[in-house]
C-alpha cells in the first residue's frame, strides 16, 4: 500500500513500450464501487474472489506490465500463475509508508492502528511477496524514476 505500483507500473510500460493494467482499477470498473466500498459491503472475503477472478483474467488477457493489489498474493492459485511471469516486489519500510500515505487514506485494512497494522501486514505477506518475485526493489528515498530503473536493471531488461 503506497508504494508506488501504479506510478512505476506505469513508468515500466512506458518505458518498455507496453501496455500497462491494474487489476484493483480492473475490479472498480467491473463491481462499478471503491475497493474500501466493497470492503464495507460485503468484506474482505468477497474482495479477495473478485481480485482472483481479476488477477487470473489480466495474467491471460494482458501481455504488458500488471500491477497487482497487495493482497493479491495470498492466494496460492495467484502465486502459482506468478511463478511462471517475471514479478518485481516494490519495498518500503513503514516509515516511507508513513511519509507517502500518512496511513490515513482509505484502506480499509489499515483503518483502527495504521502503523501497527501495515507492520502487521508486512510481516504477514513479506514471504509470500518474496515468494513470487524475481526482483525486489526498495523504494524507500527513491523517486518513481529511480525505482523504475532499479526494476529494469534489476529484470535485465531494456527499455523500447
């Protein structure tokens, strides 16, 4: 959360001459509500079918750089299609979190106790996220730009 997918996604896509797609932007537009709406509504349960549904639709659809909700990961039918793709895990410790997000946006899974929370978080999911990548990148005092390199460099790859 807060970490820059989107921004660097973005940057990577353009940068490698691709397509870019979020999935989290992919679910609003099908369920046509806010991912915190949905949270609320119908909770985490029913938010994590829908971003499976949306991650394993986007890995088959899209060819170009996917950014992928950070819950995305837990589960092990996601992780599995990831193996086969080339995946960068965007780090950053809570003190950046804090700086970028102020952890007071609408997230609805940091929403009593945000720094003890996305710790919480972090320790939950960091293997998992580590699982799948094949290149983890620090963002922590880097800008977009900065990140978006260490990720080519990182993947070995060129830009277009």
């Amino acid at each position: 959360m807060g970490v820059g997918k989107s921004t660097v996604g973005q940057l990577l896509a353009e940068r490698l001459g691709v397509g870019y797609r979020d999935t989290d932007e992919d679910i609003v537009a099908a369920e046509g509500r806010a991912i915190a709406d949905i949270f609320v509504a119908e909770g985490e349960p029913a938010f994590r079918a829908l971003e499976k549904r949306a991650v394993r639709v986007a890995l088959a659809e899209h060819g170009g750089v996917l950014a992928l909700g950070g819950g995305a990961i837990l589960d092990a039918e996601t992780r599995a299609l990831l193996a086969e793709r080339r995946v960068v895990y965007l780090s950053m410790d809570v003190e950046e979190a804090v700086k970028r997000t102020g952890l007071n946006a609408a997230r609805p899974l940091l929403a009593q106790n945000p720094r003890k929370q996305w710790r919480e978080l972090m320790e939950a999911r960091r293997h998992l996220y580590e699982e799948v990548a094949t290149a983890v990148v620090a963002t922590d005092g880097r800008t977009p730009e900065e990140v978006t390199q260490a990720a080519l460099d990182a993947l070995e790859l060129k830009e277009a």
